[in-house]
C-alpha cells in the first residue's frame, strides 16, 4: 500500500491538490495522510515545509498545491515549493490551483543512457494508471563546434541528431513490453530542457522530472529547470529523486 502525504493549508491550489491525491487513491491502494500547513503571520515558509518534510518520512508520494504564475506571491505568503522538493525525501506533485484533469498523456524528460531511471518508472506507472498514454520527451542542443587548426570538427556536430535519438530510443525500447497496453510517444526537441518540457504541458497530465537532489549544491540546481517548470507548467509536475547510486541531475 502506498502512502501519500498531502499539504493542505485551505488555498484553492491545495483544493487541487487533495482532489488530485484522492483521485489517484481510488486507482491504488493507498493510505492518505493530510497534514494541515498553517505559518504564522510574519513568519516565513520554512518552519512549514520542515514540519511537513518531517511528517512525510517514509512517503511515497508528497502532493501540495501550486499557484502557478505567482512565485512572488506564494513566497510572501509563506509556500516555497521549491524548498519543499528540496526538503522531502520522497517523489513531490504539485498541483496548479485550477487544473482538471483531461485525459492527457504523461510527459516524462529523458536526460540520458542511465540504466535505472525512478522518473521513467514513476511516469509509467502513473499512465498505466490512469490509462493514459506516456510521452518521452528528450532535448538537445547543437554544441559548439570545436576549431583545430584550420578545420573544424563538424563530424561530431553532425553526429549529435543521432546520438540524442539513440537516448530516447534506447528509453522507448524499455517500454516495449507495455507498448501493448500502453501507447508511448517519443519527442526529440531541439531547445532546452525546460522549454521542451513545457511546450508539452498543455497538453499533458503531468509533468515528470527526475533530479539528483542531495548535497550542498541541491538547492541551486533546483533554481534552474525545476524552478522554471514549476512556475509555468499548465498541468500537475512531478519531481522525482534520483536512489542513492543515481547521480543524473537534471
């Protein structure tokens, strides 16, 4: 049986939220716990999320509301999402105040060749579900091209096309046995990994990321593609943490 953790402080983001957790509980056994998140006036958001991180120990899954859009607004309020995916040891959904649910695919972000990828697993499960497709999404960028004496090194520059397709196909191949029961889309874009993402968010059931997030840099990287996904997703995001022998960050 799983146990879900949700954060719930009244808001119509953390509406959403429990709505969404209690929606998944109907499809998995699951123990829901609600932990109600008051913060003191003048006080900021840590005290909340450390109490909340503290009570999700053993947690599979951690669900708060986001109100997307506003990070100025929830951080003066007192809600730091991102301390909270920091903080918690378990994977972490946040739910935008005014999502619904669609029907849509679950779009998961390959980073590379890792042979264990907890954020491909957690994001075929929950298609399989939610009886939905499942969406691989991997970006690349076209490096730089390196000049040695007066030629160029353009035969790796070409090669970059195919190896990022090796990754998202070798990703696929994974699959193959739930292809039957499962319908499974491969996305190659040519941008950044958070502009890839989120260009797939409107037409998505969540978002799944994987990240690497211990140690005394976790909070930075964080700052970066998580940050800028959490705040702009049009669906449900989904962070997932890396095991002990995974060190792909992303």
């Amino acid at each position: 049986m799983e146990r879900v953790v949700v954060g719930f402080d009244g808001s119509p983001a953390s509406v959403a939220a429990l709505h969404w957790a209690t929606a998944r509980a109907a499809l998995v056994p699951t123990a829901v716990d609600i932990v109600e998140v008051v913060q003191p006036s003048g006080r900021s958001g840590g005290g909340a999320v450390e109490t909340l991180a503290h009570l999700a120990q053993g947690a599979d899954l951690v669900v708060a509301g986001l109100d997307t859009g506003h990070p100025l607004r929830a951080a003066l309020a007192g809600w730091v999402p991102w301390q909270l995916v920091a903080d918690v040891e378990a994977a972490v959904c946040l739910v935008p105040a005014d999502w619904t649910e669609g029907g849509d695919p679950v779009t998961v972000g390959i980073v590379d060749d890792s042979p264990r990828q907890p954020a491909l697993e957690f994001a075929s499960r929950q298609a399989r579900l939610t009886s939905t497709g499942l969406r691989l999404v991997h970006s690349w960028l076209m490096p730089t091209p390196v000049a040695r004496g007066s030629a160029t090194a353009l035969g790796t520059t070409n090669e970059e096309p195919a190896r990022h397709r090796r990754i998202l196909d070798n990703a696929a191949e994974r699959l193959a046995p739930q292809a039957v029961t499962m319908e499974i889309l491969s996305e190659l874009v040519r941008d950044t990994p958070s502009a890839a993402l989120l260009s797939f968010s409107g037409h998505s059931s969540m978002l799944v990321l994987g990240t690497h997030r211990r140690g005394p840099l976790s909070f930075a990287l964080l700052g970066s593609i998580v940050q800028d996904i959490l705040w702009r997703a049009d669906c449900p995001v989904c962070v997932v943490p890396a095991g002990p022998e995974d060190a792909t960050t992303l």
